[in-house]
C-alpha cells in the first residue's frame, strides 16, 4: 500500500476582498483550486457548500469536466463569493476520503487574515495578492 507524502498541499484557497462596481458591495471571494494542472481541459471542482452563523463548510465531491468542452490548461477549480461575511469565522473543507482541514479566519471589509491553521494540512491558504502570484510559480 502505498503512503502519501505529507506536507505537500494538494489544493490551494485564495481568499480575499473584493468590491462590486456595480452592487457597490463588499463581499469575500473564495477559490478552491488543484495544484495540479490539467493539460487538456480546465475541470471543475465539485463541491457542496454550507453556511451556518459563522461556519463555512466546504464538501468536495470530485472533478467533473466543464460545461464547455473547449481545449484549456490549468487547474480544476470552484469559486464562491459571500456577501456580508464579518467577524471570525470557521472555514472547514472536507476531502472525498473524508480527510478534514478547519481554519479559522478573521474576514474584514477590506482584509481577511488566516488566526488558526490545522496541524496537517492538505491545502495551502492564500489570503493577499503578494502570496497569490509565487503560489503560482511554486506550489
């Protein structure tokens, strides 16, 4: 049987602020994503998600091709934006083998900041433009 690596994150979660120009709304954006990418098409990440008070949760139910069949590299990939999401919440993602990650955030107007990250992780949590673009070039 052969034995996962740990400390290698499998996802990647950027979450950060973001305005609407035309609501002229704050709201908080999340995007799950693979560290893997995907050569012949950009897979979407199928997930349930639930909001309840100030918990977040997040089931991942696998890939599924996207609704557009046209050729494009990059990563699988799901994206929520909330609105009026303030305070201190618990964001808990949940894997297909039932492997968990709860982490908890501090979402203001025009900031999110990581309080409380789990022992181990499967996902790498990006919260500002300056850690977003070396995710990309070394994940």
């Amino acid at each position: 049987m052969r034995k996962k690596k740990q400390g290698h994150a499998e996802y990647r979660l950027l979450i950060f602020p973001s305005f609407s120009e035309v609501t002229k709304k704050f709201s908080t954006l999340f995007r799950l994503e693979t560290v893997k990418e995907f050569a012949n098409f950009s897979y979407e990440i199928a997930v349930e998600e639930r909001v309840l008070n100030n918990t977040i949760s997040w089931k991942i139910h696998g890939l599924r091709s996207p609704q557009v069949s046209l050729p494009a590299t990059g990563p699988a990939a799901f994206a929520k934006k909330y609105e009026n999401l303030r305070g201190v919440y618990e964001f808990t993602i949940t894997k297909l083998d039932g492997a968990e990650n709860s982490f908890t955030l501090s979402i203001l107007e025009q900031k999110v900041s990581v309080v409380k990250v789990p022992k181990h992780r499967f996902i790498k949590v990006l919260t500002s433009q300056d850690e977003m673009v070396p995710a990309f070039e070394n994940p």
